[in-house]
C-alpha cells in the first residue's frame, strides 16, 4: 500500500459505525453533525468505507431530498476489523487493475 489511513479518518468511521448501530437508520446531514463534517465527508466516508454493508433509502419531503442510511439486516455486529478488511481488498483490486 502506497498510503496508511489517516488516525482521524479511522476514527470517524468507527464512531461512524457506532451511530449506525445505535439509530438504526440515520441521515446524512444527522451523521454530519454528530462527527462534525461537512455533509460532503460524511458523504465519502460511507461510500469509502460501508457502502457493501449498508442499505440506502431516499426520503422526499417538502422539496428537500434525504439520503437515509441503515446497516444491512445481519450486519448489526458489523466490526472495524471488517471494514477495513473491505478497504484493504477495494484497494488491492484497484491497484491490479491499474
């Protein structure tokens, strides 16, 4: 691997995955808050690190479109070790492609 993940990053991803154990299903800008990022990061830090392990529901209301995250049924117990077991395999596959 050309790059560590950085301590902080690491960090978000396991309180990340904290909140997503304890709400059940949470928005975007509700995940933003309580790591306190921008929307944007939280954004990338799903789609980076829990995309195979959650579920993603679009909620319409009032003009305003909300991006709903839920881990998927059976990954209640999902640990850190296998995201960034996840990763370690993204990052291999992306490496040999190139």
């Amino acid at each position: 691997m050309s790059r560590g993940q950085p301590i902080k990053t690491l960090q978000r991803v396991a309180l990340l995955l904290d909140i997503l154990k304890e709400a059940k299903q949470i928005h975007i800008r509700g995940i933003a808050r309580v790591l306190k990022v921008n929307p944007y990061t939280a954004s990338k830090l799903v789609e980076n690190y829990l995309k195979p392990f959650i579920d993603v529901k679009y909620m319409d209301q009032f003009g305003i479109r909300a991006k709903i995250i839920s881990l998927k049924p059976g990954r209640e117990n999902l640990t850190m070790e296998e995201v960034l077991r996840y990763r370690r395999l993204k990052r291999q596959l992306q490496e040999s492609k190139a």
